[in-house]
C-alpha cells in the first residue's frame, strides 16, 4: 500500500526496519532508545548526529542555531510572536489555513499588520508582490511557504529587502522542510512539526539566526523561550528523545539518496520535482480531474484535486482505498481529495495513484 496522509505521513521503509531491528538494544548499548536518558553519552550522540546531518543536508549557516522543540508548529505560532515580537507589529502574509491560524494566534501577543492576501482567489495563488503592503517598523514578517491544506508553495522565497523591508523573514516550513534546498540570505527563522519529512509528530524543529536570540517577552515560559533552549543544547527540558533519533535515521537517508548523478537533497530535490511533474500532468490532461492552483504556485507536496463530477467521490475513496492507495481524502475544509506525496513516496506510489486515476476515469467517465 502507499499512504498518502498530509501528516503524519508515510517514512522510508528501511528507516522504520532499522529503528525496529534497534528498538531493544541500540548499537549494544542494552537499551532501546526509548529508554536511555537524554544526558547519557549515548542519546548525546545520537543527538548531535542528526543535528550535524540535518545542518549538512539544509547547509545551515553556523550563525543558525537548530532547536529541537515540542508543541508542534501551532504552539510556534505563540511561541515565535513571545520570543521576537516584543510586543510591537509583525507583518503576516495570509496564503491559506496555516498562516490565517498563524496570524490569528499572534494577536495575543503583538500587533498583526495582515501585509497581504490570497483570499480574494480562494488561496489559489501567491499574492502578487505588488500587493504587499510591508510595515516600516515590522519585528519580522511571517509567511507560510507551503500552504499543506490549499497546495500552493512558495518556489522562491520573497527577497525582503527588495521589497523594501528591513525585517527578519520567519517561514512555517512544517510541510516542505528538507525537501529542497532553503535560501539562508532570505531567511532568519525557519520552524515546522517534524510529522511530514522529517519523523514521528512530538518534534518541532526551529532554526533560529542567533542574533534574534534573548528577545522574549518576560511571559515567555522558560522552556519555549528559544535564548534558553539554545544555551542549553535543546536539553533545558526533556526534548522528544524516540522522535529526535527518527528524524536522525532520516536524515542520514536523506544523505544516502542519489538520484543520477546527484546525491543526497539534491537527489531527493530531483525525486520530488519528477513526482510532482507526473501527478500534475496527469490531472491537467485528464479532462476528469482537476488541480485549481496556479501553475506556478502549485506544492510538490500536497497535491489537492477535485473529480469534475463530485458524485463519484466516495466511490473514488473506495475503489483507492482498495486498491492501497490510502489516505486521499481532502481537507474538509477544501473538500475533494489531496494527495501528499512527501520524501519518502516514492515514484512508484504516485505511477501506482495515476494508473489507479486513469483506470477510475475510464470506468467511470
Ligand atoms: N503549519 C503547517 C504548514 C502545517 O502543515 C501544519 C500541520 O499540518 C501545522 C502548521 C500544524 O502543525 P502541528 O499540528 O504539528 O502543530
């Protein structure tokens, strides 16, 4: 079967045979990993493994700190305004569900200034950069750079200081992190749950450019407070230790990926345009299905589609789910289907949804 879950979401197959050939006794350690405390040499290393692998796979800056934290990206949304707000204006770019909840939660803790949105076109686009409205005096600017629910993705971050912004720019990049390279000079927080390419949910990761650390508002409590987190290697509190050794499986997979000649996120880069490519054409072509996103604006990620003739939904979800492609309802919010198609997919999962696709639109066209 192929899960397509928008999160938590399938994980490659031999991380998951490794982690269960490992689960009682870890390198001969005696303990699972589950059972190790997290100041002992061994869950140490295993920690400063994965964070060594994802700063070589993301090619952090090392002026970024990488924080391994909990309460997945929607607790970020109160815990990044507490931590660089200061109580004054933010700027927030509404592109779709997840930064509608980012905006609407930080309201409690600074001033919002909606700088633009894609409303007015049903999130089915980026709003164009000549409508941004950027504050003069912003503590950053916050933009969701994968839109999970409604399918649009940033391809390119915005160039902040071209559109005439001094600001930090923060992405909640929960459902496209480590699928492709992130532009540093654009960025100075990057967050996002780790349920989608990274791991099991329990993990947030936050990378966070050093110079916006020791800003938090004293309401901050002292284990979201991101100054505290980073003096003290993510271990102020017990972080999720089974989580954070998953998500280091990952990455070494992520760094063992080739693809042609590329190897590790550029092959895994290749892997996701190629699959992205293939469902896309397919349902543009099909004149049964249909993907209402702008071309250029479309997620490799989370691929909404609708059938034309919305009546045969439920039998389309039957037939799937029979034929093991699982998981493809749409957001309820958005309705139709959506089908996820993270790192570990593989090309093989999205041939076997679109030969599944073609057969259901013959039959039933
Ligand atoms: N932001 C984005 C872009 C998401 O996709 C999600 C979850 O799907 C969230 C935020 C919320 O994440 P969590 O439930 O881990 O808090």
């Amino acid at each position: 079967p192929f899960n397509f879950s928008a999160g938590p979401a399938t994980l490659p197959e031999d991380v998951l045979q490794q982690a269960a050939a490992e689960m009682l006794d870890w390198h001969g350690s005696g303990m699972g990993v589950m059972e190790m405390s997290h100041r002992g040499k061994e869950f140490i290393s295993i920690a400063q493994q994965a964070e060594a692998d994802l700063r070589e796979i993301l090619s952090i800056p090392a002026n970024y700190k990488v924080l391994f934290m909990q309460g997945g990206a929607i607790a970020e949304n109160a815990i990044l305004p507490m931590n660089l707000s200061r109580g004054a204006r933010a700027d927030y770019v509404i592109t779709g569900s997840w930064s509608q909840k980012s905006a609407k939660e930080a309201r409690t803790y600074c001033d919002v200034h909606v700088a633009a949105t894609n409303e007015a076109d049903l999130h089915t686009r980026m709003p164009a950069y000549g409508s941004w409205q950027l504050s003069k005096d912003a503590a950053y600017v916050h933009v969701c750079s994968n839109e999970t629910i409604h399918g649009v993705e940033m391809h390119e971050l915005p160039d902040l200081k071209a559109l005439g912004s001094d600001a930090p720019l923060v992405i909640d990049c929960s459902s496209h992190l480590a699928s492709r390279p992130l532009d540093w000079s654009r960025v100075a927080v990057a967050y996002g749950g780790a349920q989608k390419n990274i791991g099991p949910s329990g993990l947030t990761l936050v990378i966070v450019r050093e110079d916006l650390l020791g800003r938090a508002l004293p309401i901050t409590p002292s284990a979201f407070d991101y100054q505290t987190v980073a003096k003290n290697d993510s271990m102020y509190n017990t972080p999720p230790t089974y989580a954070w050794y998953i998500a280091g499986l990952v990455f070494q997979w992520v760094k063992r990926q080739t693809e042609g000649a590329l190897t590790g996120l550029a092959a895994v880069e290749a892997r996701n345009i190629a699959k992205a490519a293939l469902l896309y054409d397919y349902i543009d072509g099909s004149g049964f299905y249909e993907n209402r996103v702008a071309v250029d604006c479309r997620s490799r990620m989370n691929v909404p589609f609708f059938l034309k003739n919305e009546t045969l939904n439920d039998a389309f979800l039957a037939d799937a789910k029979e034929a093991g492609l699982l998981q493809l309802k749409g957001h309820k919010s958005v309705g139709g289907m959506r089908a996820s198609v993270y790192n570990a997919m593989p090309l093989a999962g999205v041939q076997a949804l679109v030969d599944f696709m073609k057969h259901f639109a013959r039959t039933h066209g």
